[in-house]
C-alpha cells in the first residue's frame, strides 16, 4: 500500500490576472512568489511560477501549475495539475499531482517522484502541504 511522506511546504502571494470568459470556463492566471522550507535542504528556498486556472461551470476550478523550487543549478521545476474547490468564503483548497524536473545532482532523486498536493488559499495567500508518494 502506498504511503505519504513530507516533502515540503510551501507559502506565496498570489497575483491575478483575468484572461476572461472562454470556451472552457472562466481563465485565470495567478502568478505566484514565495519560499519552500522541507527536509531534504537548510532553510527557505525560493519559489515562483503560474496557476493557470479555468473555472467551470459547477464554479470549482481546473488547475495547470508550472513552478521552479529554488536557483541555479539548484532548481526543482514542477508541473502540476489538479482541482480546487471554491468555498463560500471566497477561499479555496486545491489538491494537486505534480511531477518534477531537475539537473541538481542533490536531488535528482526528484525526476522519478511524483507528489501529492494539498493546500488552502484564501486572501491572495495559498500555504500548500507537499507529500512525495512512496510504495
């Protein structure tokens, strides 16, 4: 059976940019900055990147993450893709499956890893809880 182990958190500020109404639902794009702090590194790393997001007709949100997680040669990106429920309090939880991709020696254990994440945005702030998935 599969279990769940921490890989890491991370906090950010969201943007937003509205595309607008299209075929597939509302589009929105929230660029986001922040940190990632977790076990397999000292301290915060940095982290950026965009949310596409589509609202759909039942309100909720698709989402189409792509995020770097650190600098340099010591950069993790991510690709994510998942659902967000739209609370009544204008906030929302995503749940996310993401891949990874990196050249860093340290942690190119990453490229053969997939991750389960879950989160809680509310305020232009999102905290997401990242959980590496291990058989």
């Amino acid at each position: 059976m599969a279990a769940l182990e921490k890989f890491c958190t991370i906090e950010v500020d969201l943007g937003m940019n509205v595309i607008g109404k299209t075929p597939a639902g509302m589009r929105i794009d929230f660029p986001f900055e922040g940190v990632a702090t977790g076990p397999h590194w000292d301290g915060d790393r940095p982290v950026k990147g965009i949310d596409y997001v589509t609202i759909r007709a039942d309100g909720n949100m698709d989402l189409d993450i792509h995020g770097v997680i650190g600098e340099k040669r010591e950069s993790v990106a991510y690709h994510a893709s998942g659902v967000s429920i739209a609370n009544p309090d204008q906030s929302a939880d995503p749940k996310e499956l993401i891949t990874f991709e990196t050249g860093s020696e340290e942690l190119g254990w990453l490229n053969n890893e997939i991750a389960v994440g879950l989160g809680h945005a509310e305020s232009g702030e999102l905290t997401l809880e990242i959980y590496l998935v291990k058989p």
